[in-house]
C-alpha cells in the first residue's frame, strides 16, 4: 500500500447532491516546489523591508518631532520668564511668583 495516497474527495452541493470527483492533479515537481521556497523567501524578504520602511519612518518623524517640541518648549518658557520678569519691574508680581490660573467652564 502506498504512502502518498490521498484521501477521496467527496463534494456536495448546497442542495445535498454529490458532485463528480474532480480529476487528480500531478503531484508537485522539483520546479513547483523550488518556486514556492522562492516566493516564501520573497514574502519574508518583502515582509522585512516593510518592518524596517516602518522603523525607518518612526525615526524621521521623531527627528523632525522632537526639535519642534524643544522649540516650542523654549518659547513657551521664554514667554512665562519675560512676562515674569516685566511683572517684577512693574511692582504687580505676588511675593511667591507667577501663579497660573485655569479657568474651567
């Protein structure tokens, strides 16, 4: 008895009628199975480059992020010290310093 023989098909329609057995295919050969390790391997090949594109792409966007967030941080922080600094020379500052109010509606 053979090792590599494959099980019947049996194909039924909605309707619950048997179809006719479809016919046997060849089994793969040398070439067909070459050319499936050759486009699994394309696949991971493809599959990687996209996962480095997406790292790629993380990293711009925080090299380019990251300076404008300083950036704005500086002027947000220059802005509180020469508000400060015109509200001591004015006599209007508290004692403690500048203090942040948040107005909630």
């Amino acid at each position: 008895m053979s090792t590599n023989r494959r099980p019947p098909v049996i194909d039924m329609t909605p309707e619950g009628e048997f179809r006719d057995a479809a016919p046997a295919t060849q089994p793969a050969g040398t070439l067909d199975r070459v050319l499936a390790r050759l486009g699994a391997l394309g696949i991971l090949v493809a599959a990687g480059s996209a996962g480095l594109l997406l790292a790629g792409l993380a990293l711009l966007a925080i090299g380019i992020l990251l300076p404008l967030a300083i950036l704005a941080g500086a002027v947000g922080a220059g802005s509180l010290w020469w508000r400060a600094r015109r509200a001591r020379r004015d006599g209007t500052a508290p004692p403690q310093g500048v203090r942040f109010v948040v107005i909630r509606r």
